[in-house]
C-alpha cells in the first residue's frame, strides 16, 4: 500500500458537513492557544463524536472504520509493535494478510507513524481507522505487566541474595533493597488495575511465593516468585499501610492508597500468619463513586421500579443479602447515591468506609476503642438521621436497635449473609430479634449474587453438553430446544478467559400484611410457603437461567451460581 496523504482534519469535517467553516476557526484558536490536538478539541466541546471523526477519515482516505469492541483481536499479532509505539503512534496490528499487515490507527495521516510502523514491522501495511479510546482500552488490556513483574521480582532476589535478613530491624529508613520492592509492587498495582482485579494476595507456599489476582470473582495465577522476596513485599506494604513491622505472629489490618494511572485506588490489606511466612490480601477499591447507580445494577426493569419505590419509603429496614463478594455493598452505594439530597440527612455505619460518598456521613467501626457496630449506631440515632445504613447486621444487639430505629421513623439499610431472601426474617430471628420486630419492621429483602458475563469479542455458539441440557432441562422444560446457546472461547479482550464483566442477578421478597402475619406465626415454614407464593418463582436461579437465554452468559456460570442455593 502506498503510505497515505497528508490531510487536514478540520477540512475533512467541514467538507463532510459535520461542523460549519465557523466552528473550525474557534477550534483553531483553541488549537494556536492551548496546543491541544484539533480532534481532541472537537470531542471534547462536543463538536462531533470520535465516531464520527473516525469514519469521516475512513470515508475521505477510502479505508474501513473497524470498532475494536466488535473485532477479534488476537494477542500474538498485537504483541508484533512494543507497547511504547503503540501508544506514540496510537495504532494496533489487526490481521495478517500474508504479503501485509492490516494496522489500525487513530490517525491514518500521520507519515512519520507510517515510516515507522513498515520500519519495525518489516512487511508492508494496510491501514484502517479505529478509535482512539478503545485502542487505549487494547493497549491496557493486552500489554500485561506479566514479564516486567517477572523480571523485578528476580532482580528483588538477586539484590537480597541468599542471606537472610532481618527486615523488622530496617526501620522505615529508606534502604538500597527498598527500590526494587517499590518497582515491583508499583507494577503489580498498575497490572491489576488494567485486568480489573478486586483482590490481590500474595501467598507464601513450601518453595514458591505465588502472586494471583481475584477478576471478576475467579482467582488467576498472575506469577510465580522466589520465597525470599516475600519477607520484604510484606515490609513494604506493612511500611505503607502503618501496621506494625515487628508483629509476625498476628493477623493485622489496614488501609493505604496508591495513584494508578491518575486514578486513586484505595487499598486495604489483611495480613496472616501461616507456616510458610505471611500470606497477605489487599482489596482493590477505585474511588469512581459516579458508577455508582441503581440503573448500572442490572436489575430487571420492574424490579428495579419497586426497589426503587422501597427506598423512598419514610421509614422501616431495607436488607440486601448474599455472601461475601456478591456485591452487596454495591447495590447499597448505588441507593445511597439516590436518595442524597440536602433534604436528607444520611449516615453510614462501615467496618471499613470502602468508598466515599460526598455529602454524606460516614462512620467507621473501630473495635479496638470499643467503638462496636452497636455503640455507634445508639450515637447515630442521637443525630436526628433521616436514612441510616448500617454496614451489616452482626449480632443481636445491633439487629435490635436497627430494627427499632426502623420502626421509630427511620428509613434503615443494611446486609446480611444469607442464602436467599425468605430465610432472611428467618435468621434476623435465629440472631435473637424479636419475632414482632421483626415482622413490622423489615419492608423488603433482596438477596442477589454476580454472574459474569461472556466476552462479546469471543461469544461463540455452544451445544450444551449432557449435563447442562438435562439441568436446562430441569429449569426449561420443553422450551430448552427452543433457545440458542453461547460461550467466550477467550481472546486478548478477556485475558483469554471468556468472560468480561459481571451483572447481579437478583430476588426481591417484598413484606405485605400477609407476610407480617406469617412471620409473627409460630410454625415459621408457614411464612417460607407464603413467601415462596409471593415471589411467584422469581429466583436468583430463574434471573440466571434468564441471562443465558438472552446469551449474556454462559450455562456453566447460571450452574455455578445455583450450585449456591439451597433449595
């Protein structure tokens, strides 16, 4: 292919009609100014979209537009350009046409780029346009930190050598060892960043120090290290977060902050004791709380219309149930964030405060001043609260006074674990609550789980296999044949997994007068049948099987999560 022409965007547009002549000359004295990119300043004061940029330059140079969301990327060809020109000349090696490349670039115009990709390349290129901010998304996606975390690990080793050191007695003086740990751990943050892990843990095993990351609720092995490294990854991280460095024989918790990529992630850690050295486990938590959003949850539409309507009542208990990791925590920011108003005053009771919400008031449990769930929430009562959440419903006395702030005018949220939502009353009970509390206060119950979703770069039609047609089967009945099937074969996309993203699948158990009934009634199984009746076969197992029919999952995921019920 010839290398490309020279030409100039603003006319492209104007030509095209997407701005008037007018337009192009206040964004070239924004451009003489400010020394930004011209297309950058479209975008941003909403000129054109950056799609329309793209194809606009796809028209006019007589190329395809390819949107990378919709295209099989593979990692083999993306690994072809090193990540630093990929970034510098904002481009991606697509597909191997045998005598050419087909490249992607945000800016097919650009000669330098041109010269330098056939240049490093060493083949000759066919050009298409992509867009800017799903290259960048590539980019992160596919240029892992896998070898660099490798390569600072073994430096980290060699620097230590084989001597053991006693690393309680450095202080926090900065050492000469400090560096590669710093390097190394900086790393590993940025890499978990860009897969989307929760949850780091770095676990000392018999020979091997293993190094894996939780995404979207499954554990992946990220690296394997020398043991030796662990004692000073543990100091480090120790350092940052103010635990005690000394202290090898207890558990310890805590809490820092890192910057990744301009963003804050708050980091909180849990140190453990166990025969091979300290196991540690740090939470990701990225301060975005403009995510947080009842129409983001995934919730069926009616569902979401009457858990909406719950929230806005005056008074009485919200519960939001499930184990650990299912997203409850979300589910009751993303209320939070719909009831915040300067008409309402809010309160929030969290062992730890995960994520900051402005305008409202946020309290963090501290158990070694004796600063309980219980105490804090009899102090919060004391402050003429509105809405009050409480993190989760430990014991019988915090139960109790949620409860009764319930019936006294307050609008209560909080979680419990739970399998479901009709043995939620039951267990507040079981916690020593009494029954009429109980029953008068608690408006509603949601229980929920997280269920990922099939990668849309790799979705593939499936054939369920034996097992999963007969449990199809069991859920479907005659309707099974009826649907098509879909399943992530893995791509540079998903890190090869098959799955990007979760969504909540959810129950909602809604109390009327009946269900109050049932629950001040002694044979506590008359409120399970009546409950069951209620919700008239809306299950987390039925909003599973739902997502696989609409292909959003995979049988094998809708599975897992029903392997979790009892029923």
């Amino acid at each position: 292919m010839a290398s490309p022409e020279k030409i100039r965007l603003g006319e492209i547009l104007v030509r095209q009609d997407l701005i008037s002549a007018d337009t192009l000359s206040k964004a070239l004295e924004e451009q003489k100014r400010t020394g930004r990119k011209l297309g950058r300043i479209f975008v941003d004061r909403g000129y054109v979209t950056e799609t329309q940029i793209s194809e606009a330059l796809a028209r006019q140079l007589k190329i395809p537009f390819i949107d990378l969301h919709q295209f099989n990327t593979k990692p083999d060809l993306i690994n072809k350009l090193p990540e630093a020109q990929a970034r510098r000349f904002r481009c991606a090696v697509l597909e191997d046409k045998g005598a050419s490349y087909l490249v992607g670039m945000v800016d097919p115009t650009d000669l330098f780029a041109y010269d330098e990709l056939v240049r490093l390349l060493r083949k000759d290129i066919e050009l298409a346009v992509i867009q800017e901010g799903s290259l960048l998304q590539l980019i992160d996606r596919s240029y892992r930190r896998t070898d660099e975390i490798s390569s600072l690990a073994l430096e980290l080793g060699e620097d230590l050598g084989d001597t053991a050191i006693d690393f309680s007695s450095m202080g926090v003086a900065k050492t000469a060892e400090e560096a590669p740990v710093v390097k190394l751990l900086q790393t590993i943050f940025e890499d978990a960043v860009q897969v989307r892990a929760s949850d780091i843990h770095i676990e000392p095993q018999e020979n091997k120090l293993h190094i894996r990351f939780r995404i979207d609720g499954v554990m992946h092995l990220q690296t394997k290290a020398e043991l030796k490294i662990a004692s000073a990854l543990v100091l480090r991280l120790k350092l940052m977060s103010g635990l005690d460095i000394s202290e090898k024989r207890l558990p310890q918790d805590g809490r820092f902050a890192v910057k990744v990529k301009q963003q804050t992630v708050d980091v909180r850690i849990s140190t453990m004791p166990t025969q091979y050295g300290e196991s540690v486990v740090m939470r990701l938590l990225i301060q975005n709380t403009s995510g947080f959003s009842l129409e983001k949850l995934g919730m069926p539409s009616e569902m979401l219309e009457r858990f909406r309507k719950l929230i806005h009542r005056p008074s009485g208990m919200v519960l939001v149930t499930g184990p650990t990791g299912s997203g409850k925590t979300t589910t009751l920011y993303a209320a939070l964030n719909e009831l915040n108003s300067t008409s309402n005053k809010i309160i929030t009771v969290e062992d730890p405060v995960e994520y900051r919400l402005p305008g409202i008031n946020q309290v963090q449990v501290n158990e070694k001043i004796d600063l309980d769930f219980s105490r804090v929430l009899r102090s919060t009562l004391r402050q003429d609260p509105d809405i009050v959440l409480v993190g989760e419903m430990r014991d019988q006395e915090t139960a109790q006074i949620g409860l009764r702030a319930a019936m006294t005018g307050h609008l209560v949220l909080s979680t419990l674990h739970t399998n479901d939502a009709i043995s939620t009353p039951i267990r507040m009970i079981d916690m020593g609550a009494p029954r009429f509390m109980v029953a008068m206060s608690i408006v509603a119950v949601v229980a929920q789980r997280l269920v990922r979703l099939v990668c849309e770069g790799c979705s593939e039609p499936h054939t369920p296999e034996p097992i999963q047609h007969a449990w199809l089967q069991h859920e479907l009945g005659k309707e099974v044949g009826q649907h098509h099937y879909v399943r992530g074969k893995g791509c540079s996309l998903c890190n090869g997994t098959g799955y990007l993203g979760r969504v909540g699948v959810y129950e909602l158990l809604e109390m009327d007068n009946d269900l109050i009934d049932a629950a001040n009634h002694h044979d506590l199984n008359h409120f399970i049948k009546l409950g069951r009746q209620r919700m008239a076969g809306n299950t987390l197992r039925k909003s599973a099987v739902d997502l696989v029919i609409q292909k959003r999952t995979t049988i094998a995921e809708a599975m897992r999560i029903s392997n979790q019920l009892d029923e």
